[in-house]
C-alpha cells in the first residue's frame, strides 16, 4: 500500500513540476503579456494543485492535510486576482511590452 | 540532496544580488530585491530560525518590497534624466572599490569568528522560566532585550511622522494615499472582501502562537495592516484622516503602555522595564497586546504614504 501511495506522489509531483518549467518556458517566451499571463497560471493551478495532491497523502493529520488544501486554494485566489488586474490593465492601454 | 538545496540557493541568491546593483531600471531592481527577500527567507528557514524567516518574509520582502514598488512607480518619470547625468569613471570605480573593500571586510570578520561564536543561548534557556513565555526569540524581545523592543516601536512612530511630514501644508491632517476608484464587482473587491477574514485570523493566531512558538506582534500586524490595505484598495474603505484623535492615540497607545509598565518595573522592581515577580507573563501580554494596533497602524499608514487629500474628498 505504501509503494502505491509513494508511487502516486512521485508521479502527482513529477507531473507538477513539468507544469512549473512549461510555465515558466511560456514566461520567457511567449511574445505577449497576455499569453505569458496563460502560461503563468497554468503553473500556480496545475502545477502547485499537482505537487498540493502528491503530498496529501503523507501529511500527519486531516488538519495538516486541510492547511495544504488551504494553501492551494490561497494561492489560487491571489494569483487569479493578481492577472485580472494585470490583464485589465493591459487592456486599457497600459505598456504592451 | 540538502546540500544540494542550498548550493543553489546561495547561488540564485548572489545571482539576484548582483542583478539587483546592475539593473538599469529601478522596478527591475525591485523585482530583483523582493525575488531576494522571499530566497532569503528559504535560508532562515534552512537555518532553522523560523521566527526571523517569517519576520523577513512580512517585513523584509512583503512590506519593504511594496514601500520599494511604490517608490519606484514615483521615481519612472525622473528616471531618464537621472540616468542621464551618470557620475565620471573616476567616481564609479571609486565606488566599486570602496563597496568591494565593505564586503572584503565582512567576509574576514564573519570567517576570523571564533568557533564555537559566543553566545548567550545558554543563559537565555536558563532563565526563560521567570519569563512564563515558551518562545526564546520573545523571551529576549520582551524581557531580557525589552529596551530594544521599546526603541524599536518609537523608531517606528518616528518614521510615520516623518512620512506624514513630507504632505503638503492643504493636505496636512488629511487622507493619506490616492481615493481608489470602487469597482463594486471587480475581482480586487471580491479578493478584498474574501480574503481579509483569513487574513485576521491569521494574523491574531501568528502574534497569539507568538509567545510559545515562532511568531509574533511583527509578523502578525504586518498581516493584518496588509488586509486592511487590500480593503483599501479595493475601494471598500477609506484611509482615515491623519488628524483624527483616537487614530493619533492608538498610535501612542503602544509605545506609551510599554513606557508605563517600564515606569512601573522602575518603582517595584527597581529598574526600568524589569518586571516585578511573578507578574512578567501578564505584563508581557499587556505590552503585547497595546503594541498590536500600534503596531498594524503605523505599518498600514507608512505604506499609504503622506497625506494627500482634504478630510473631505
């Protein structure tokens, strides 16, 4: 049951931090700010959200196991605050580059 | 594999140093210093001094990050013209050399210390008891070091005065920062009011767990001055007036509360800030808790800024 669970977080993590380095490719790469901004996002929900459910099943507690959850939702709400108000900034005519 | 870690750590962290001096735009240079100040935070957390890391976390990285932001926002449409008038060769070398010789000289202090570094660690752990409080770091900020503490929060109270010193003479004892356009159903004000009751809760229960375990009056004020910045500027609230009475006491309440219990120590325990027997734990939470607001306001305020409106707008 263990190897199980350890092979389930290998894979959920691995997978995760394909998602962080295609973000971050896209950040670098891509030609403007909006898709920058798709590829960013990608990263904090999929990304984060994969190494979030990877771990989950060695935290200690159901509370320790909330507090992640928590965290992810956290940085979910931020992160999608955060490009709405770049993307609208953008939108009316802020600096295109 | 943990030294791995932090082989990489410390390189990302010279590499965003060294950007951070050669950025040729301040908000580079910003961004540059906020990546370092989170980084850093990584570092203290490796050196298992979880109460400085979460201290420059707030402090170091979220605040002075977004006190930098704003400044560099102000300082944009100067700076072509301060880039144009660089100083000569001769200058800039001198410059170079004199902050290598700075460094140098840090790096043979750090390296000439004596192993094991003296410490009072020991002393600290010896006497915590007569404190009532479980956290070292509080111990030492409130009992043994509580003068520094003291000074500290005044310097903090100075600051302010001086930022509000900088408003012009219409706009003194008025509303500090921009009135923020309200966008009922924007995604800041959804995040505004969503986020600020985690928020509180977090911040009462860091400066709570502060006196048992890593936490505090600093790192939890900075949270909660950051949600009532986020209410701001969302346009949800308005900044307070500067000449309002009760925000100038509040201001006062903490630095004053702690002077008067030093007072106090001085007649019965017969020194300044020594606590009588028995008596350190609840004076320590009173200093605590008058510290808090003091302590979320200035901090709030600082980042608004001076004040810029009539009371009226």
């Amino acid at each position: 049951m263990s190897a199980i669970l350890d092979g389930f977080t290998v894979v959920a993590v691995m997978t995760g931090a394909v998602f962080f380095l295609a973000g971050t490719v896209g950040l670098l790469r891509f030609p403007d700010s909006l898709s920058r901004l798709h590829a960013l996002s990608k990263a904090d929900n999929l990304g984060l959200g994969l190494v979030m459910l990877g771990l989950l099943p060695h935290v200690d507690s159901v509370a320790g196991g909330l507090k992640l959850v928590c965290i992810w939702l956290l940085v979910l709400l931020s992160g999608s605050t955060a490009s709405q108000l770049i993307a609208r900034t953008l939108q009316r005519g802020g600096s295109q580059s | 594999m943990n030294d791995v870690l932090n082989l990489v750590l410390a390189a990302v962290i010279l590499g965003l140093a060294a950007w951070t001096i050669v950025a040729r735009e301040a908000y580079a240079a910003v961004v540059g210093f906020i990546a370092y100040g989170l980084l850093l935070t990584l570092v203290w957390v490796q050196l298992h001094g979880v109460d400085v890391a979460l201290t420059e976390a707030a402090i170091g990285g979220g605040l002075t990050g977004a006190l930098l932001i704003g400044a560099a926002a102000r300082l944009r449409s100067t700076e072509a013209r301060a880039r144009a008038e660089r100083p000569g060769q001769a200058t800039r070398w001198l410059a170079a050399a004199f902050s290598a010789a700075v460094t140098g000289a840090l790096a043979v202090v750090v390296l000439l210390l004596p192993v094991p570094a003296p410490t009072l660690a020991p002393e600290v752990v010896a006497h915590i008891a007569v404190t009532g409080v479980g956290n070292p770091i509080t111990a030492v900020l409130l009992a043994f070091r509580a003068m520094d503490t003291l000074l500290e929060a005044i310097v903090l109270l100075f600051a302010l005065i001086g930022v509000w010193s900088l408003a012009p003479d219409r706009a003194w004892g008025g509303r500090p920062g921009l009135l923020q356009p309200v966008d009922p159903n924007g995604m800041l004000a959804y995040a505004a009011r969503v986020l600020p009751p985690i928020g509180i809760v977090a911040g009462a229960y860091i400066f709570w767990v502060g006196a048992d375990h890593p936490g505090g009056k600093f790192q939890g004020a900075t949270l909660l001055a950051a949600m009532w910045l986020l209410v701001m500027m969302a346009g949800l609230a308005d900044a307070p007036p500067t000449s309002r009475a009760w925000l100038r006491w509040l201001l006062v309440a903490g630095p004053l509360a702690f002077i008067g219990i030093g007072v106090v120590g001085a007649v019965h325990a017969g020194a300044f800030l020594a606590y009588p027997e028995g008596f350190a734990k609840p004076l320590i939470l009173v200093i605590e808790f008058a510290l808090m607001p003091t302590l979320t306001l200035i901090l709030g305020l600082m980042l608004l800024g001076a004040p810029r409106r009539g009371e009226t707008s």
